[in-house]
C-alpha cells in the first residue's frame, strides 16, 4: 500500500486585533467661538474700519463718475460745480443775495485742495445804494484769513466822478486787501462811448486817491463788445461760465475768472459765484495792497 504522504501543519495566524474606533476632534470651545465673534463685532462697528471701507469706496466712485469727464473740468461734490483745473487759488463774490454769511466755516470747507482763498464783496451801487451785508462781510472775511476785494456796481448813467467818491466814502482799504473793483455789466441806455467815459473817470480817480489801480469786471460778451481795446492797461475779471477753459486770447490782462454763479459753500445759504486767480501764490501776494 503506498504510504500517506504528511500532511503540512497548517500556518498559525496571528491573534486579530480588535478594531479601533477613530476618535472624533474634539469641538472647538465655546469660549473662543465667542471671542472670534467678539473680535469681528468689534472691526465691523469701529469707525477706523468704515472710514477705510468709505474712503475705498468713495474713491472708486470718483473714479467710475470722473470716466467720460473733461480732464480739466472735473466736478466737486462738495462745492455742487464743475471747476477748471490748473488753478491753485480760488474765490468767492457776495452782496446781500447771500443773506448772513458763517465765514469760519466757509474758511473751513475744503476738497481736494480747493477751499476759499479770497473774496469780492459788494460796497456800493451808482451813487445812492450801500450793500446792506458790506460791513459786515468786509469785517468778519479777513478775520479768518481771506483775503478781500470791495467792489461798486457801476451806472453808466451816472456821474462816473461821483460814483467813485460815494464808492471811496465807505470802502477803506487796507494792507493784505484786494485791489478795488468795477463791476460793469449794462449800458443802461446809455451810449458805449459814453459809457466808457464815464468809467474812465471812476478808475482814474480811485487811482489817484488810493494809488492802486483797479480791477474791472465784465462778462465775456460785455467785455468783447465794449471794452476790448479800450482798458488794456487795468487787470480784468472775467465772468465766463460753465466752461472749462476761458476763451480769451492769452494777451488778454485778465487776473481773475467768473466761471460759475451756482456754487455752494458750507456757511452760505445761498447759491454763489466761484472764481479762479490766474496765477500762483507769490503772484497773488504781490496783487494784495502793501
């Protein structure tokens, strides 16, 4: 019989280990949970946070609202205009149509870079009429640092002799003041030679009373029509609105810029007229009366 062949011991398996469960993390403390939280409160209410956020935002608004605009007419929010650019000294003119003026605060008011720097007050008008807020203005102005010129609103059909004593006799000009100005915008029936004999004698005789040569003011067209050619030798000011460059030849001698009559200014209840200086600090400080 042939023989059984051995059998081969079978291999010994290793005891199996019982299984392990995962351990879950542990939950995050409600302690830390809540000083997170406590923490993005505190960023979300701080003013620092939303003063950065506003001023990101504010910023990109501008940019967004700026495309499209004329680079060198751009608008001021809070002045409600369009101003020209490339002008570093701007202004004001004010009668009585403003009512009771808080000049600190138009002293105060500023955006980028453009805040009050002078201001045209009205005095008189022909030979009777005194502005009703000229003391007033002409006083509380240059107590917060802006400079002032007075000005008269001339009648052509007046004596223009007359005008400008009844002008001199309320006006008195001081150190640091602008030069005084001559507002003339109508012919009031009159003649344009007329007319300008008549301004011719007021700007000499303020000239000679005070040593300082006046200013005189017109609007674009006025000054075209009548006066160009005739007083080459006063500095001018011109009102020309709504533009973004005034369109005067370069040998025109005009100083200051009418370029709006809507303007608002924190202090001043009433619209009012904004106005450039043609040239640089230094120039401005050598305009001022010494």
């Amino acid at each position: 019989m042939p023989t059984a062949k051995p059998t081969k011991p079978s291999p010994k398996r290793s005891p199996r280990k019982p299984a392990t469960r995962k351990k879950k993390a542990a939950p995050v403390s409600n302690k830390w949970w809540k000083v997170a939280l406590a923490g993005l409160i505190l960023i979300l209410l701080s003013p620092f946070y939303y003063g950065y956020i506003l001023n990101g935002f504010t910023g990109a608004w501008r940019w967004i609202k700026d495309i499209g605009e004329d680079e060198h007419y751009r608008t001021y929010k809070s002045f409600k205009i369009r101003i020209p650019s490339g002008y570093k000294i701007h202004g004001i003119d004010v009668s009585y149509a403003q009512g009771k003026i808080d000049w600190a605060k138009v002293r105060a008011m500023e955006e980028d870079s453009v805040r009050i720097n002078f201001a045209f007050v009205k005095a008189t008008e022909g030979l009777l009429i005194v502005d009703s807020y000229f003391k007033r203005n002409w006083r509380e102005a240059p107590k917060v640092g802006i400079a002032c010129g007075a000005y008269h609103f001339f009648r052509p059909r007046k004596n223009g002799l007359w005008q400008a004593r009844f002008f001199l006799q309320n006006v008195k000009m001081e150190k640091g003041d602008l030069p005084p100005v001559v507002d003339i915008e109508v012919l009031d029936g009159t003649t344009p030679e007329k007319m300008r004999k008549e301004l011719t004698t007021f700007v000499k005789h303020v000239e000679n009373k005070t040593g300082v040569r006046p200013i005189i003011y017109a609007n674009i067209q006025f000054y075209k029509d009548y006066l160009d050619g005739y007083f080459d030798d006063y500095p001018l000011w011109i009102a020309h609105y709504y533009q973004p460059k005034l369109k005067l030849s370069n040998n025109t001698k005009w100083r200051f810029w009418q370029h709006s009559d809507k303007g608002r200014v924190t202090g001043i209840n009433h619209a009012v007229d904004f106005n450039v200086y043609k040239g640089d600090s230094v120039a401005f400080q050598n305009l001022l009366i010494h």
